[in-house]
C-alpha cells in the first residue's frame, strides 16, 4: 500500500518541500531508500525500525520503499525520520493521514520512539509559511524556535507515540505558544558596558562613530590597554535588532546548530571571535554539508579578530570579498551556498612583535626590519576596507583608579540611535538595501558626501601626503558624513573631514 508524507528540506537557509512516498509490497524484506538521500537518511531505516517496535506498534516484515521527492534534489539529514515512520504506519493502516494531508512533520526519532530536536527549523518553518503551509508537528525542544513565527499552527510533540495519539484523535497536543519579539527585546541586557571602561575618551569616540555608521574599526595598542574591552562592549552601543534581522540571524544560527534552543531566537547581535588558529573552512563556512562559518554566523553583528596580524594570511584575506558585497558564496562539491554575511569587522593588534612600539609607558625592543615584517601580514587591500585606525595607548594608574563610572553605553547608544535614524530616513528610496553610511553605493555617495571648495582642498591635501587609495578616499567621506550625522549637521564640514582623516593616519605612520 502507498502512503505520502510531507516534510521539508534545506539548502544553505532556504526550505523547500519534500514528499516521501513510501510503499509496503510482498517480496523479501527490504529496506530501500531512493530520491538522492545522504547516510543519515539511509541510515534512517535502523532508527524508525526500533522507534516503531519501542512505540508497540507492527513493524513490516515487507519489501519497503522509500522516494524523497523531488528526486534530483539532494536530501540531508535526519529530520525525515518522523515522517517516513508515519508513512510506514499509514502504509499499513494503523493510521489514518488523510485529515493531515495539509500538515508538515519534521523529527529525529530516537531508538525508543521520542522525537529529538532538529538544527534548521525556523528557516524550514518561515519557508513553508511563504509556501502556504500553515500546520506543522516538530519536536518539542523547537518550539521556543518556532513560537515567534506567527500565522501558522505548530504542535510540538514529544514522542512518535504521542504524534500516532494525536493522529488517532486520541490524544491531544496542546498549539505551541505564540510570543512577540518586542516582549523578549525588553527583558534582554547585556553583559559588558562602556560605563566600566576607564579612560580611552579618543577609542571610545572612534566606536560610537563606527557603531553610527556601521563602520569597520581596527584598535592598535601594546597589551593590557584595554582592547578586548573594547571590542567585547562594542555591541552595547549598536542599534538594537529589528524583528526582521533577527529572524535572519537566527536562521543562519539555527542551520549552524549553535542556537539557544531556551532562547528560542537571537536577541542580540551577534559577536563572534573566532581564535587565531582557525581554519579557513571554520571562518567562510563549508564542510561536507557546506555549513556557515563565522563570517556568516557575524551576520548583523559584529566580527571580532583580536590580535589580527596572528592570524594566516590566507584566512583574512577571504573577509574582503564579504566586507564589500555582504555575502559570501560557499561553494563545495555536492552543493553552492550563498549566505549572507553583513558584519562590521572589529580587529585589534599589537604595534610590533613586542607590542609596545610608540608606547609612553614601556620601551619597544623591536628591530625596524621585525616591525616592518610583523605589521606587513595585514594586506594593504584589507587595510583599506577597515575605515577607522584607533591608537589605544596604555592607561594610567589614576584613571584605573577612579570610583566614578564613565558614560553608560545606553547614553552612548542613544546618540547612536540617532544617527542611524537619520541615515534610514536619507535612503528610504533608495534603490539598494542601504542602511548606514558605511553601505552606500556610488550613486548615493555622490549624492550625499559631497565638499565644499575649502573641504576638497584639505581632502586633496591629505590624499597626497598619506598617500591615500581610491577605497581609502571613499571610506573618509563615509566617517565623515557619519561624524556630520552625530553633529545633527546636513553637510560635511571642515571639523568633520579633519576627524575622519586623523582616523587614516597609520596608513603613513606605520606604512603596512
């Protein structure tokens, strides 16, 4: 007998239907699988076997057939278990699916019958909405994932037995709670502050203006200056997600497995620091199922990369393809990916293999030739696309000292707030996602970044004794319209032109 089942697949962060059509014939008992399955869905047969008997239901001694359609589409992983054990029970009339036809199942059996959570469920769930699907049954520890999808019925269930209850009319299986994103936002703080950064007024200035305009930022310091500080309270400043870029990182985090499933979705931006030490694949993403790596998971948030120079030079180099285009394409032999990948890069770094070369308080070590090597392993190219250059100088005993707490990041990020809402309302009819200064295209830096005579004249002055690049030309303009914004100023004037060249000047200092 002939049952069909409908559940769905996943490529990068994108769902797609499946139909498993499953058939029970006389013949030799068999176990066949067809439809392009990986070996987790192959080895399906071993886990719905023994999830069927442990559930006390009549498994079937019978040639069985297994068809995940599409056919030429490839299948992956283990969300199928569920389904194509209801279409075995079906198939032998222990239950009825045809007052579910229009229902999607998604689970993991486990060897006794209960239904394991899955990575991947919310973008498989909001695929299937834009689909018009509508009725769902998952496991149970995905529904925190899926309450704040609205408009659709989702059952989260436990075990297989329940689901057969559930089917039966027997048992029943109360809707998943639906929860609103603003309510979760409220209740949301975070761990690090500006407010207990001491000192630093030059670095904590260059961050508000990086965080108003979705600039890249590089801190230089020798060790202990407070760099990672720095870094680790630079989310606290930024514009609080929107309903929207949440729902986009937390499907790239869901597919990565790296989700809270108590969470249930992303909160706050996120901040990834990858170790040096990691590999390209663990940084741009790939592996055999082409998962996303740690520029896609920095999606809407930030990328850290503390002591850059110390990372292989091969590795850095693929985040200049991301930082210009905010994409990045994963290409592997079963499959291409493409996800999305709009980060700001925060890095920091010693000014030499000692790290105190320029230091007030300590002596460099370092021979001229040892600078120069050390400084040189971050690219000019790469150097370019970071649009602020931050000296971070060690901190003296009497600011460490102080009682008082600095400027909380909440006031910081008001300000903040407010330049990004000019920016919004500045490319509302643009042609282009542009959402901050740092994005925009040449139509719109031609339109609203240009000089005045006595503001080209410094900038001129300036290109030719730093010795500037085109992209370094753009990326001033670009802070300097951000600083314009933060003074409440429509035009770029000459205080503002002169801060965002002050932000280039190691691209002479330090010659990389």
């Amino acid at each position: 007998m002939l049952a069909k089942v409908l559940s769905f697949g996943l490529t990068g962060i994108t769902g797609y239907p499946v139909q498993i059509e499953l058939d029970i014939n006389q013949g030799l008992p068999s176990y066949d699988v067809v439809g392009l399955a990986d070996t987790a869905i192959k080895e399906s047969k071993s886990r719905v076997r023994a999830a069927i008997k442990n559930s006390a239901f009549n498994y079937p001694i019978h040639k069985i057939i297994v068809n995940l359609a599409p056919a030429d589409t490839k299948k992956e992983g283990s969300m199928y278990d569920l389904p194509i054990a209801l279409g075995i029970l079906a198939a032998q009339e222990i239950v009825s699916l045809k007052a579910f036809k229009d229902y999607v199942f998604l689970g993991e059996l486990s060897l006794n019958g209960e239904i394991r959570k899955l990575n991947g469920i919310l973008p498989m769930l909001i695929s299937a909405k834009q689909m018009g699907y509508s009725k769902f049954i998952i496991p149970k520890e995905n529904a925190m994932e899926a309450a704040f999808i609205d408009k659709i019925e989702v059952y989260p269930a436990e075990s297989l037995k329940q689901v057969v209850g559930f089917l039966k009319g027997e048992i029943q299986i109360e809707k998943n709670d639906s929860k609103t994103f603003e309510s979760a936002l409220k209740q949301h703080t975070f761990s690090h502050d500006f407010a207990y950064v001491k000192g630093q007024a030059s670095a904590k200035r260059a961050m508000e203006i990086a965080a108003a305009g979705g600039h890249n930022i590089i801190l230089i310091g020798p060790p202990g200056a407070g760099k990672t500080m720095l870094a680790k309270c630079f989310p606290s400043i930024l514009p609080d997600l929107t309903f929207e870029e949440s729902l986009e990182v937390t499907k790239i985090h869901s597919v990565a497995g790296v989700l809270d499933p108590k969470q249930g979705i992303v909160l706050e931006r996120p901040f990834r620091s990858p170790h040096h030490t990691a590999t390209l694949i663990a940084l741009t993403g790939g592996g055999q199922k082409a998962k996303p790596g740690e520029i896609s998971l920095a999606h809407n948030g930030v990328l850290f990369l503390d002591e850059m120079p110390e990372y292989a030079r091969n590795t850095i180099e693929t985040l200049r393809q991301p930082m210009e285009d905010g994409v990045i394409t994963v290409a592997r032999n079963a499959q291409t990916v493409a996800y999305p990948a709009n980060f700001i890069l925060v890095a920091s770094m010693n000014p030499c293999p000692c790290g105190y070369y320029g230091s007030t308080t300590h002596e460099c070590k370092c021979t001229p030739s040892a600078i120069h090597r050390y400084l040189n392993k971050i690219s000019g190219p790469l150097l370019d696309r970071i649009d602020l250059h931050i000296e971070v100088d060690s901190i003296n005993y009497e600011d460490l000292t102080q009682y008082e707490l600095e400027e909380p990041s909440a006031e910081i990020k008001k300000r903040v707030n407010a330049a990004r809402a000019i920016q919004l309302e500045r490319f509302k009819g643009s042609d282009s996602k542009t959402y901050s200064n740092a994005k925009m295209g040449e139509k719109e830096f031609k339109k609203y970044c240009s000089l005045d005579a006595n503001c080209t004249k410094l900038l001129e002055t300036a290109f030719k004794k730093l010795n500037l690049s085109a992209r370094a030309y753009n990326r001033i303009l670009k802070v300097a319209r951000t600083i314009a914004d933060l003074d409440g100023k429509q035009n770029i004037e000459q205080k503002h032109l002169l801060e965002a060249i002050q932000y280039r000047s190691l691209d002479k200092k330090y010659t990389f």
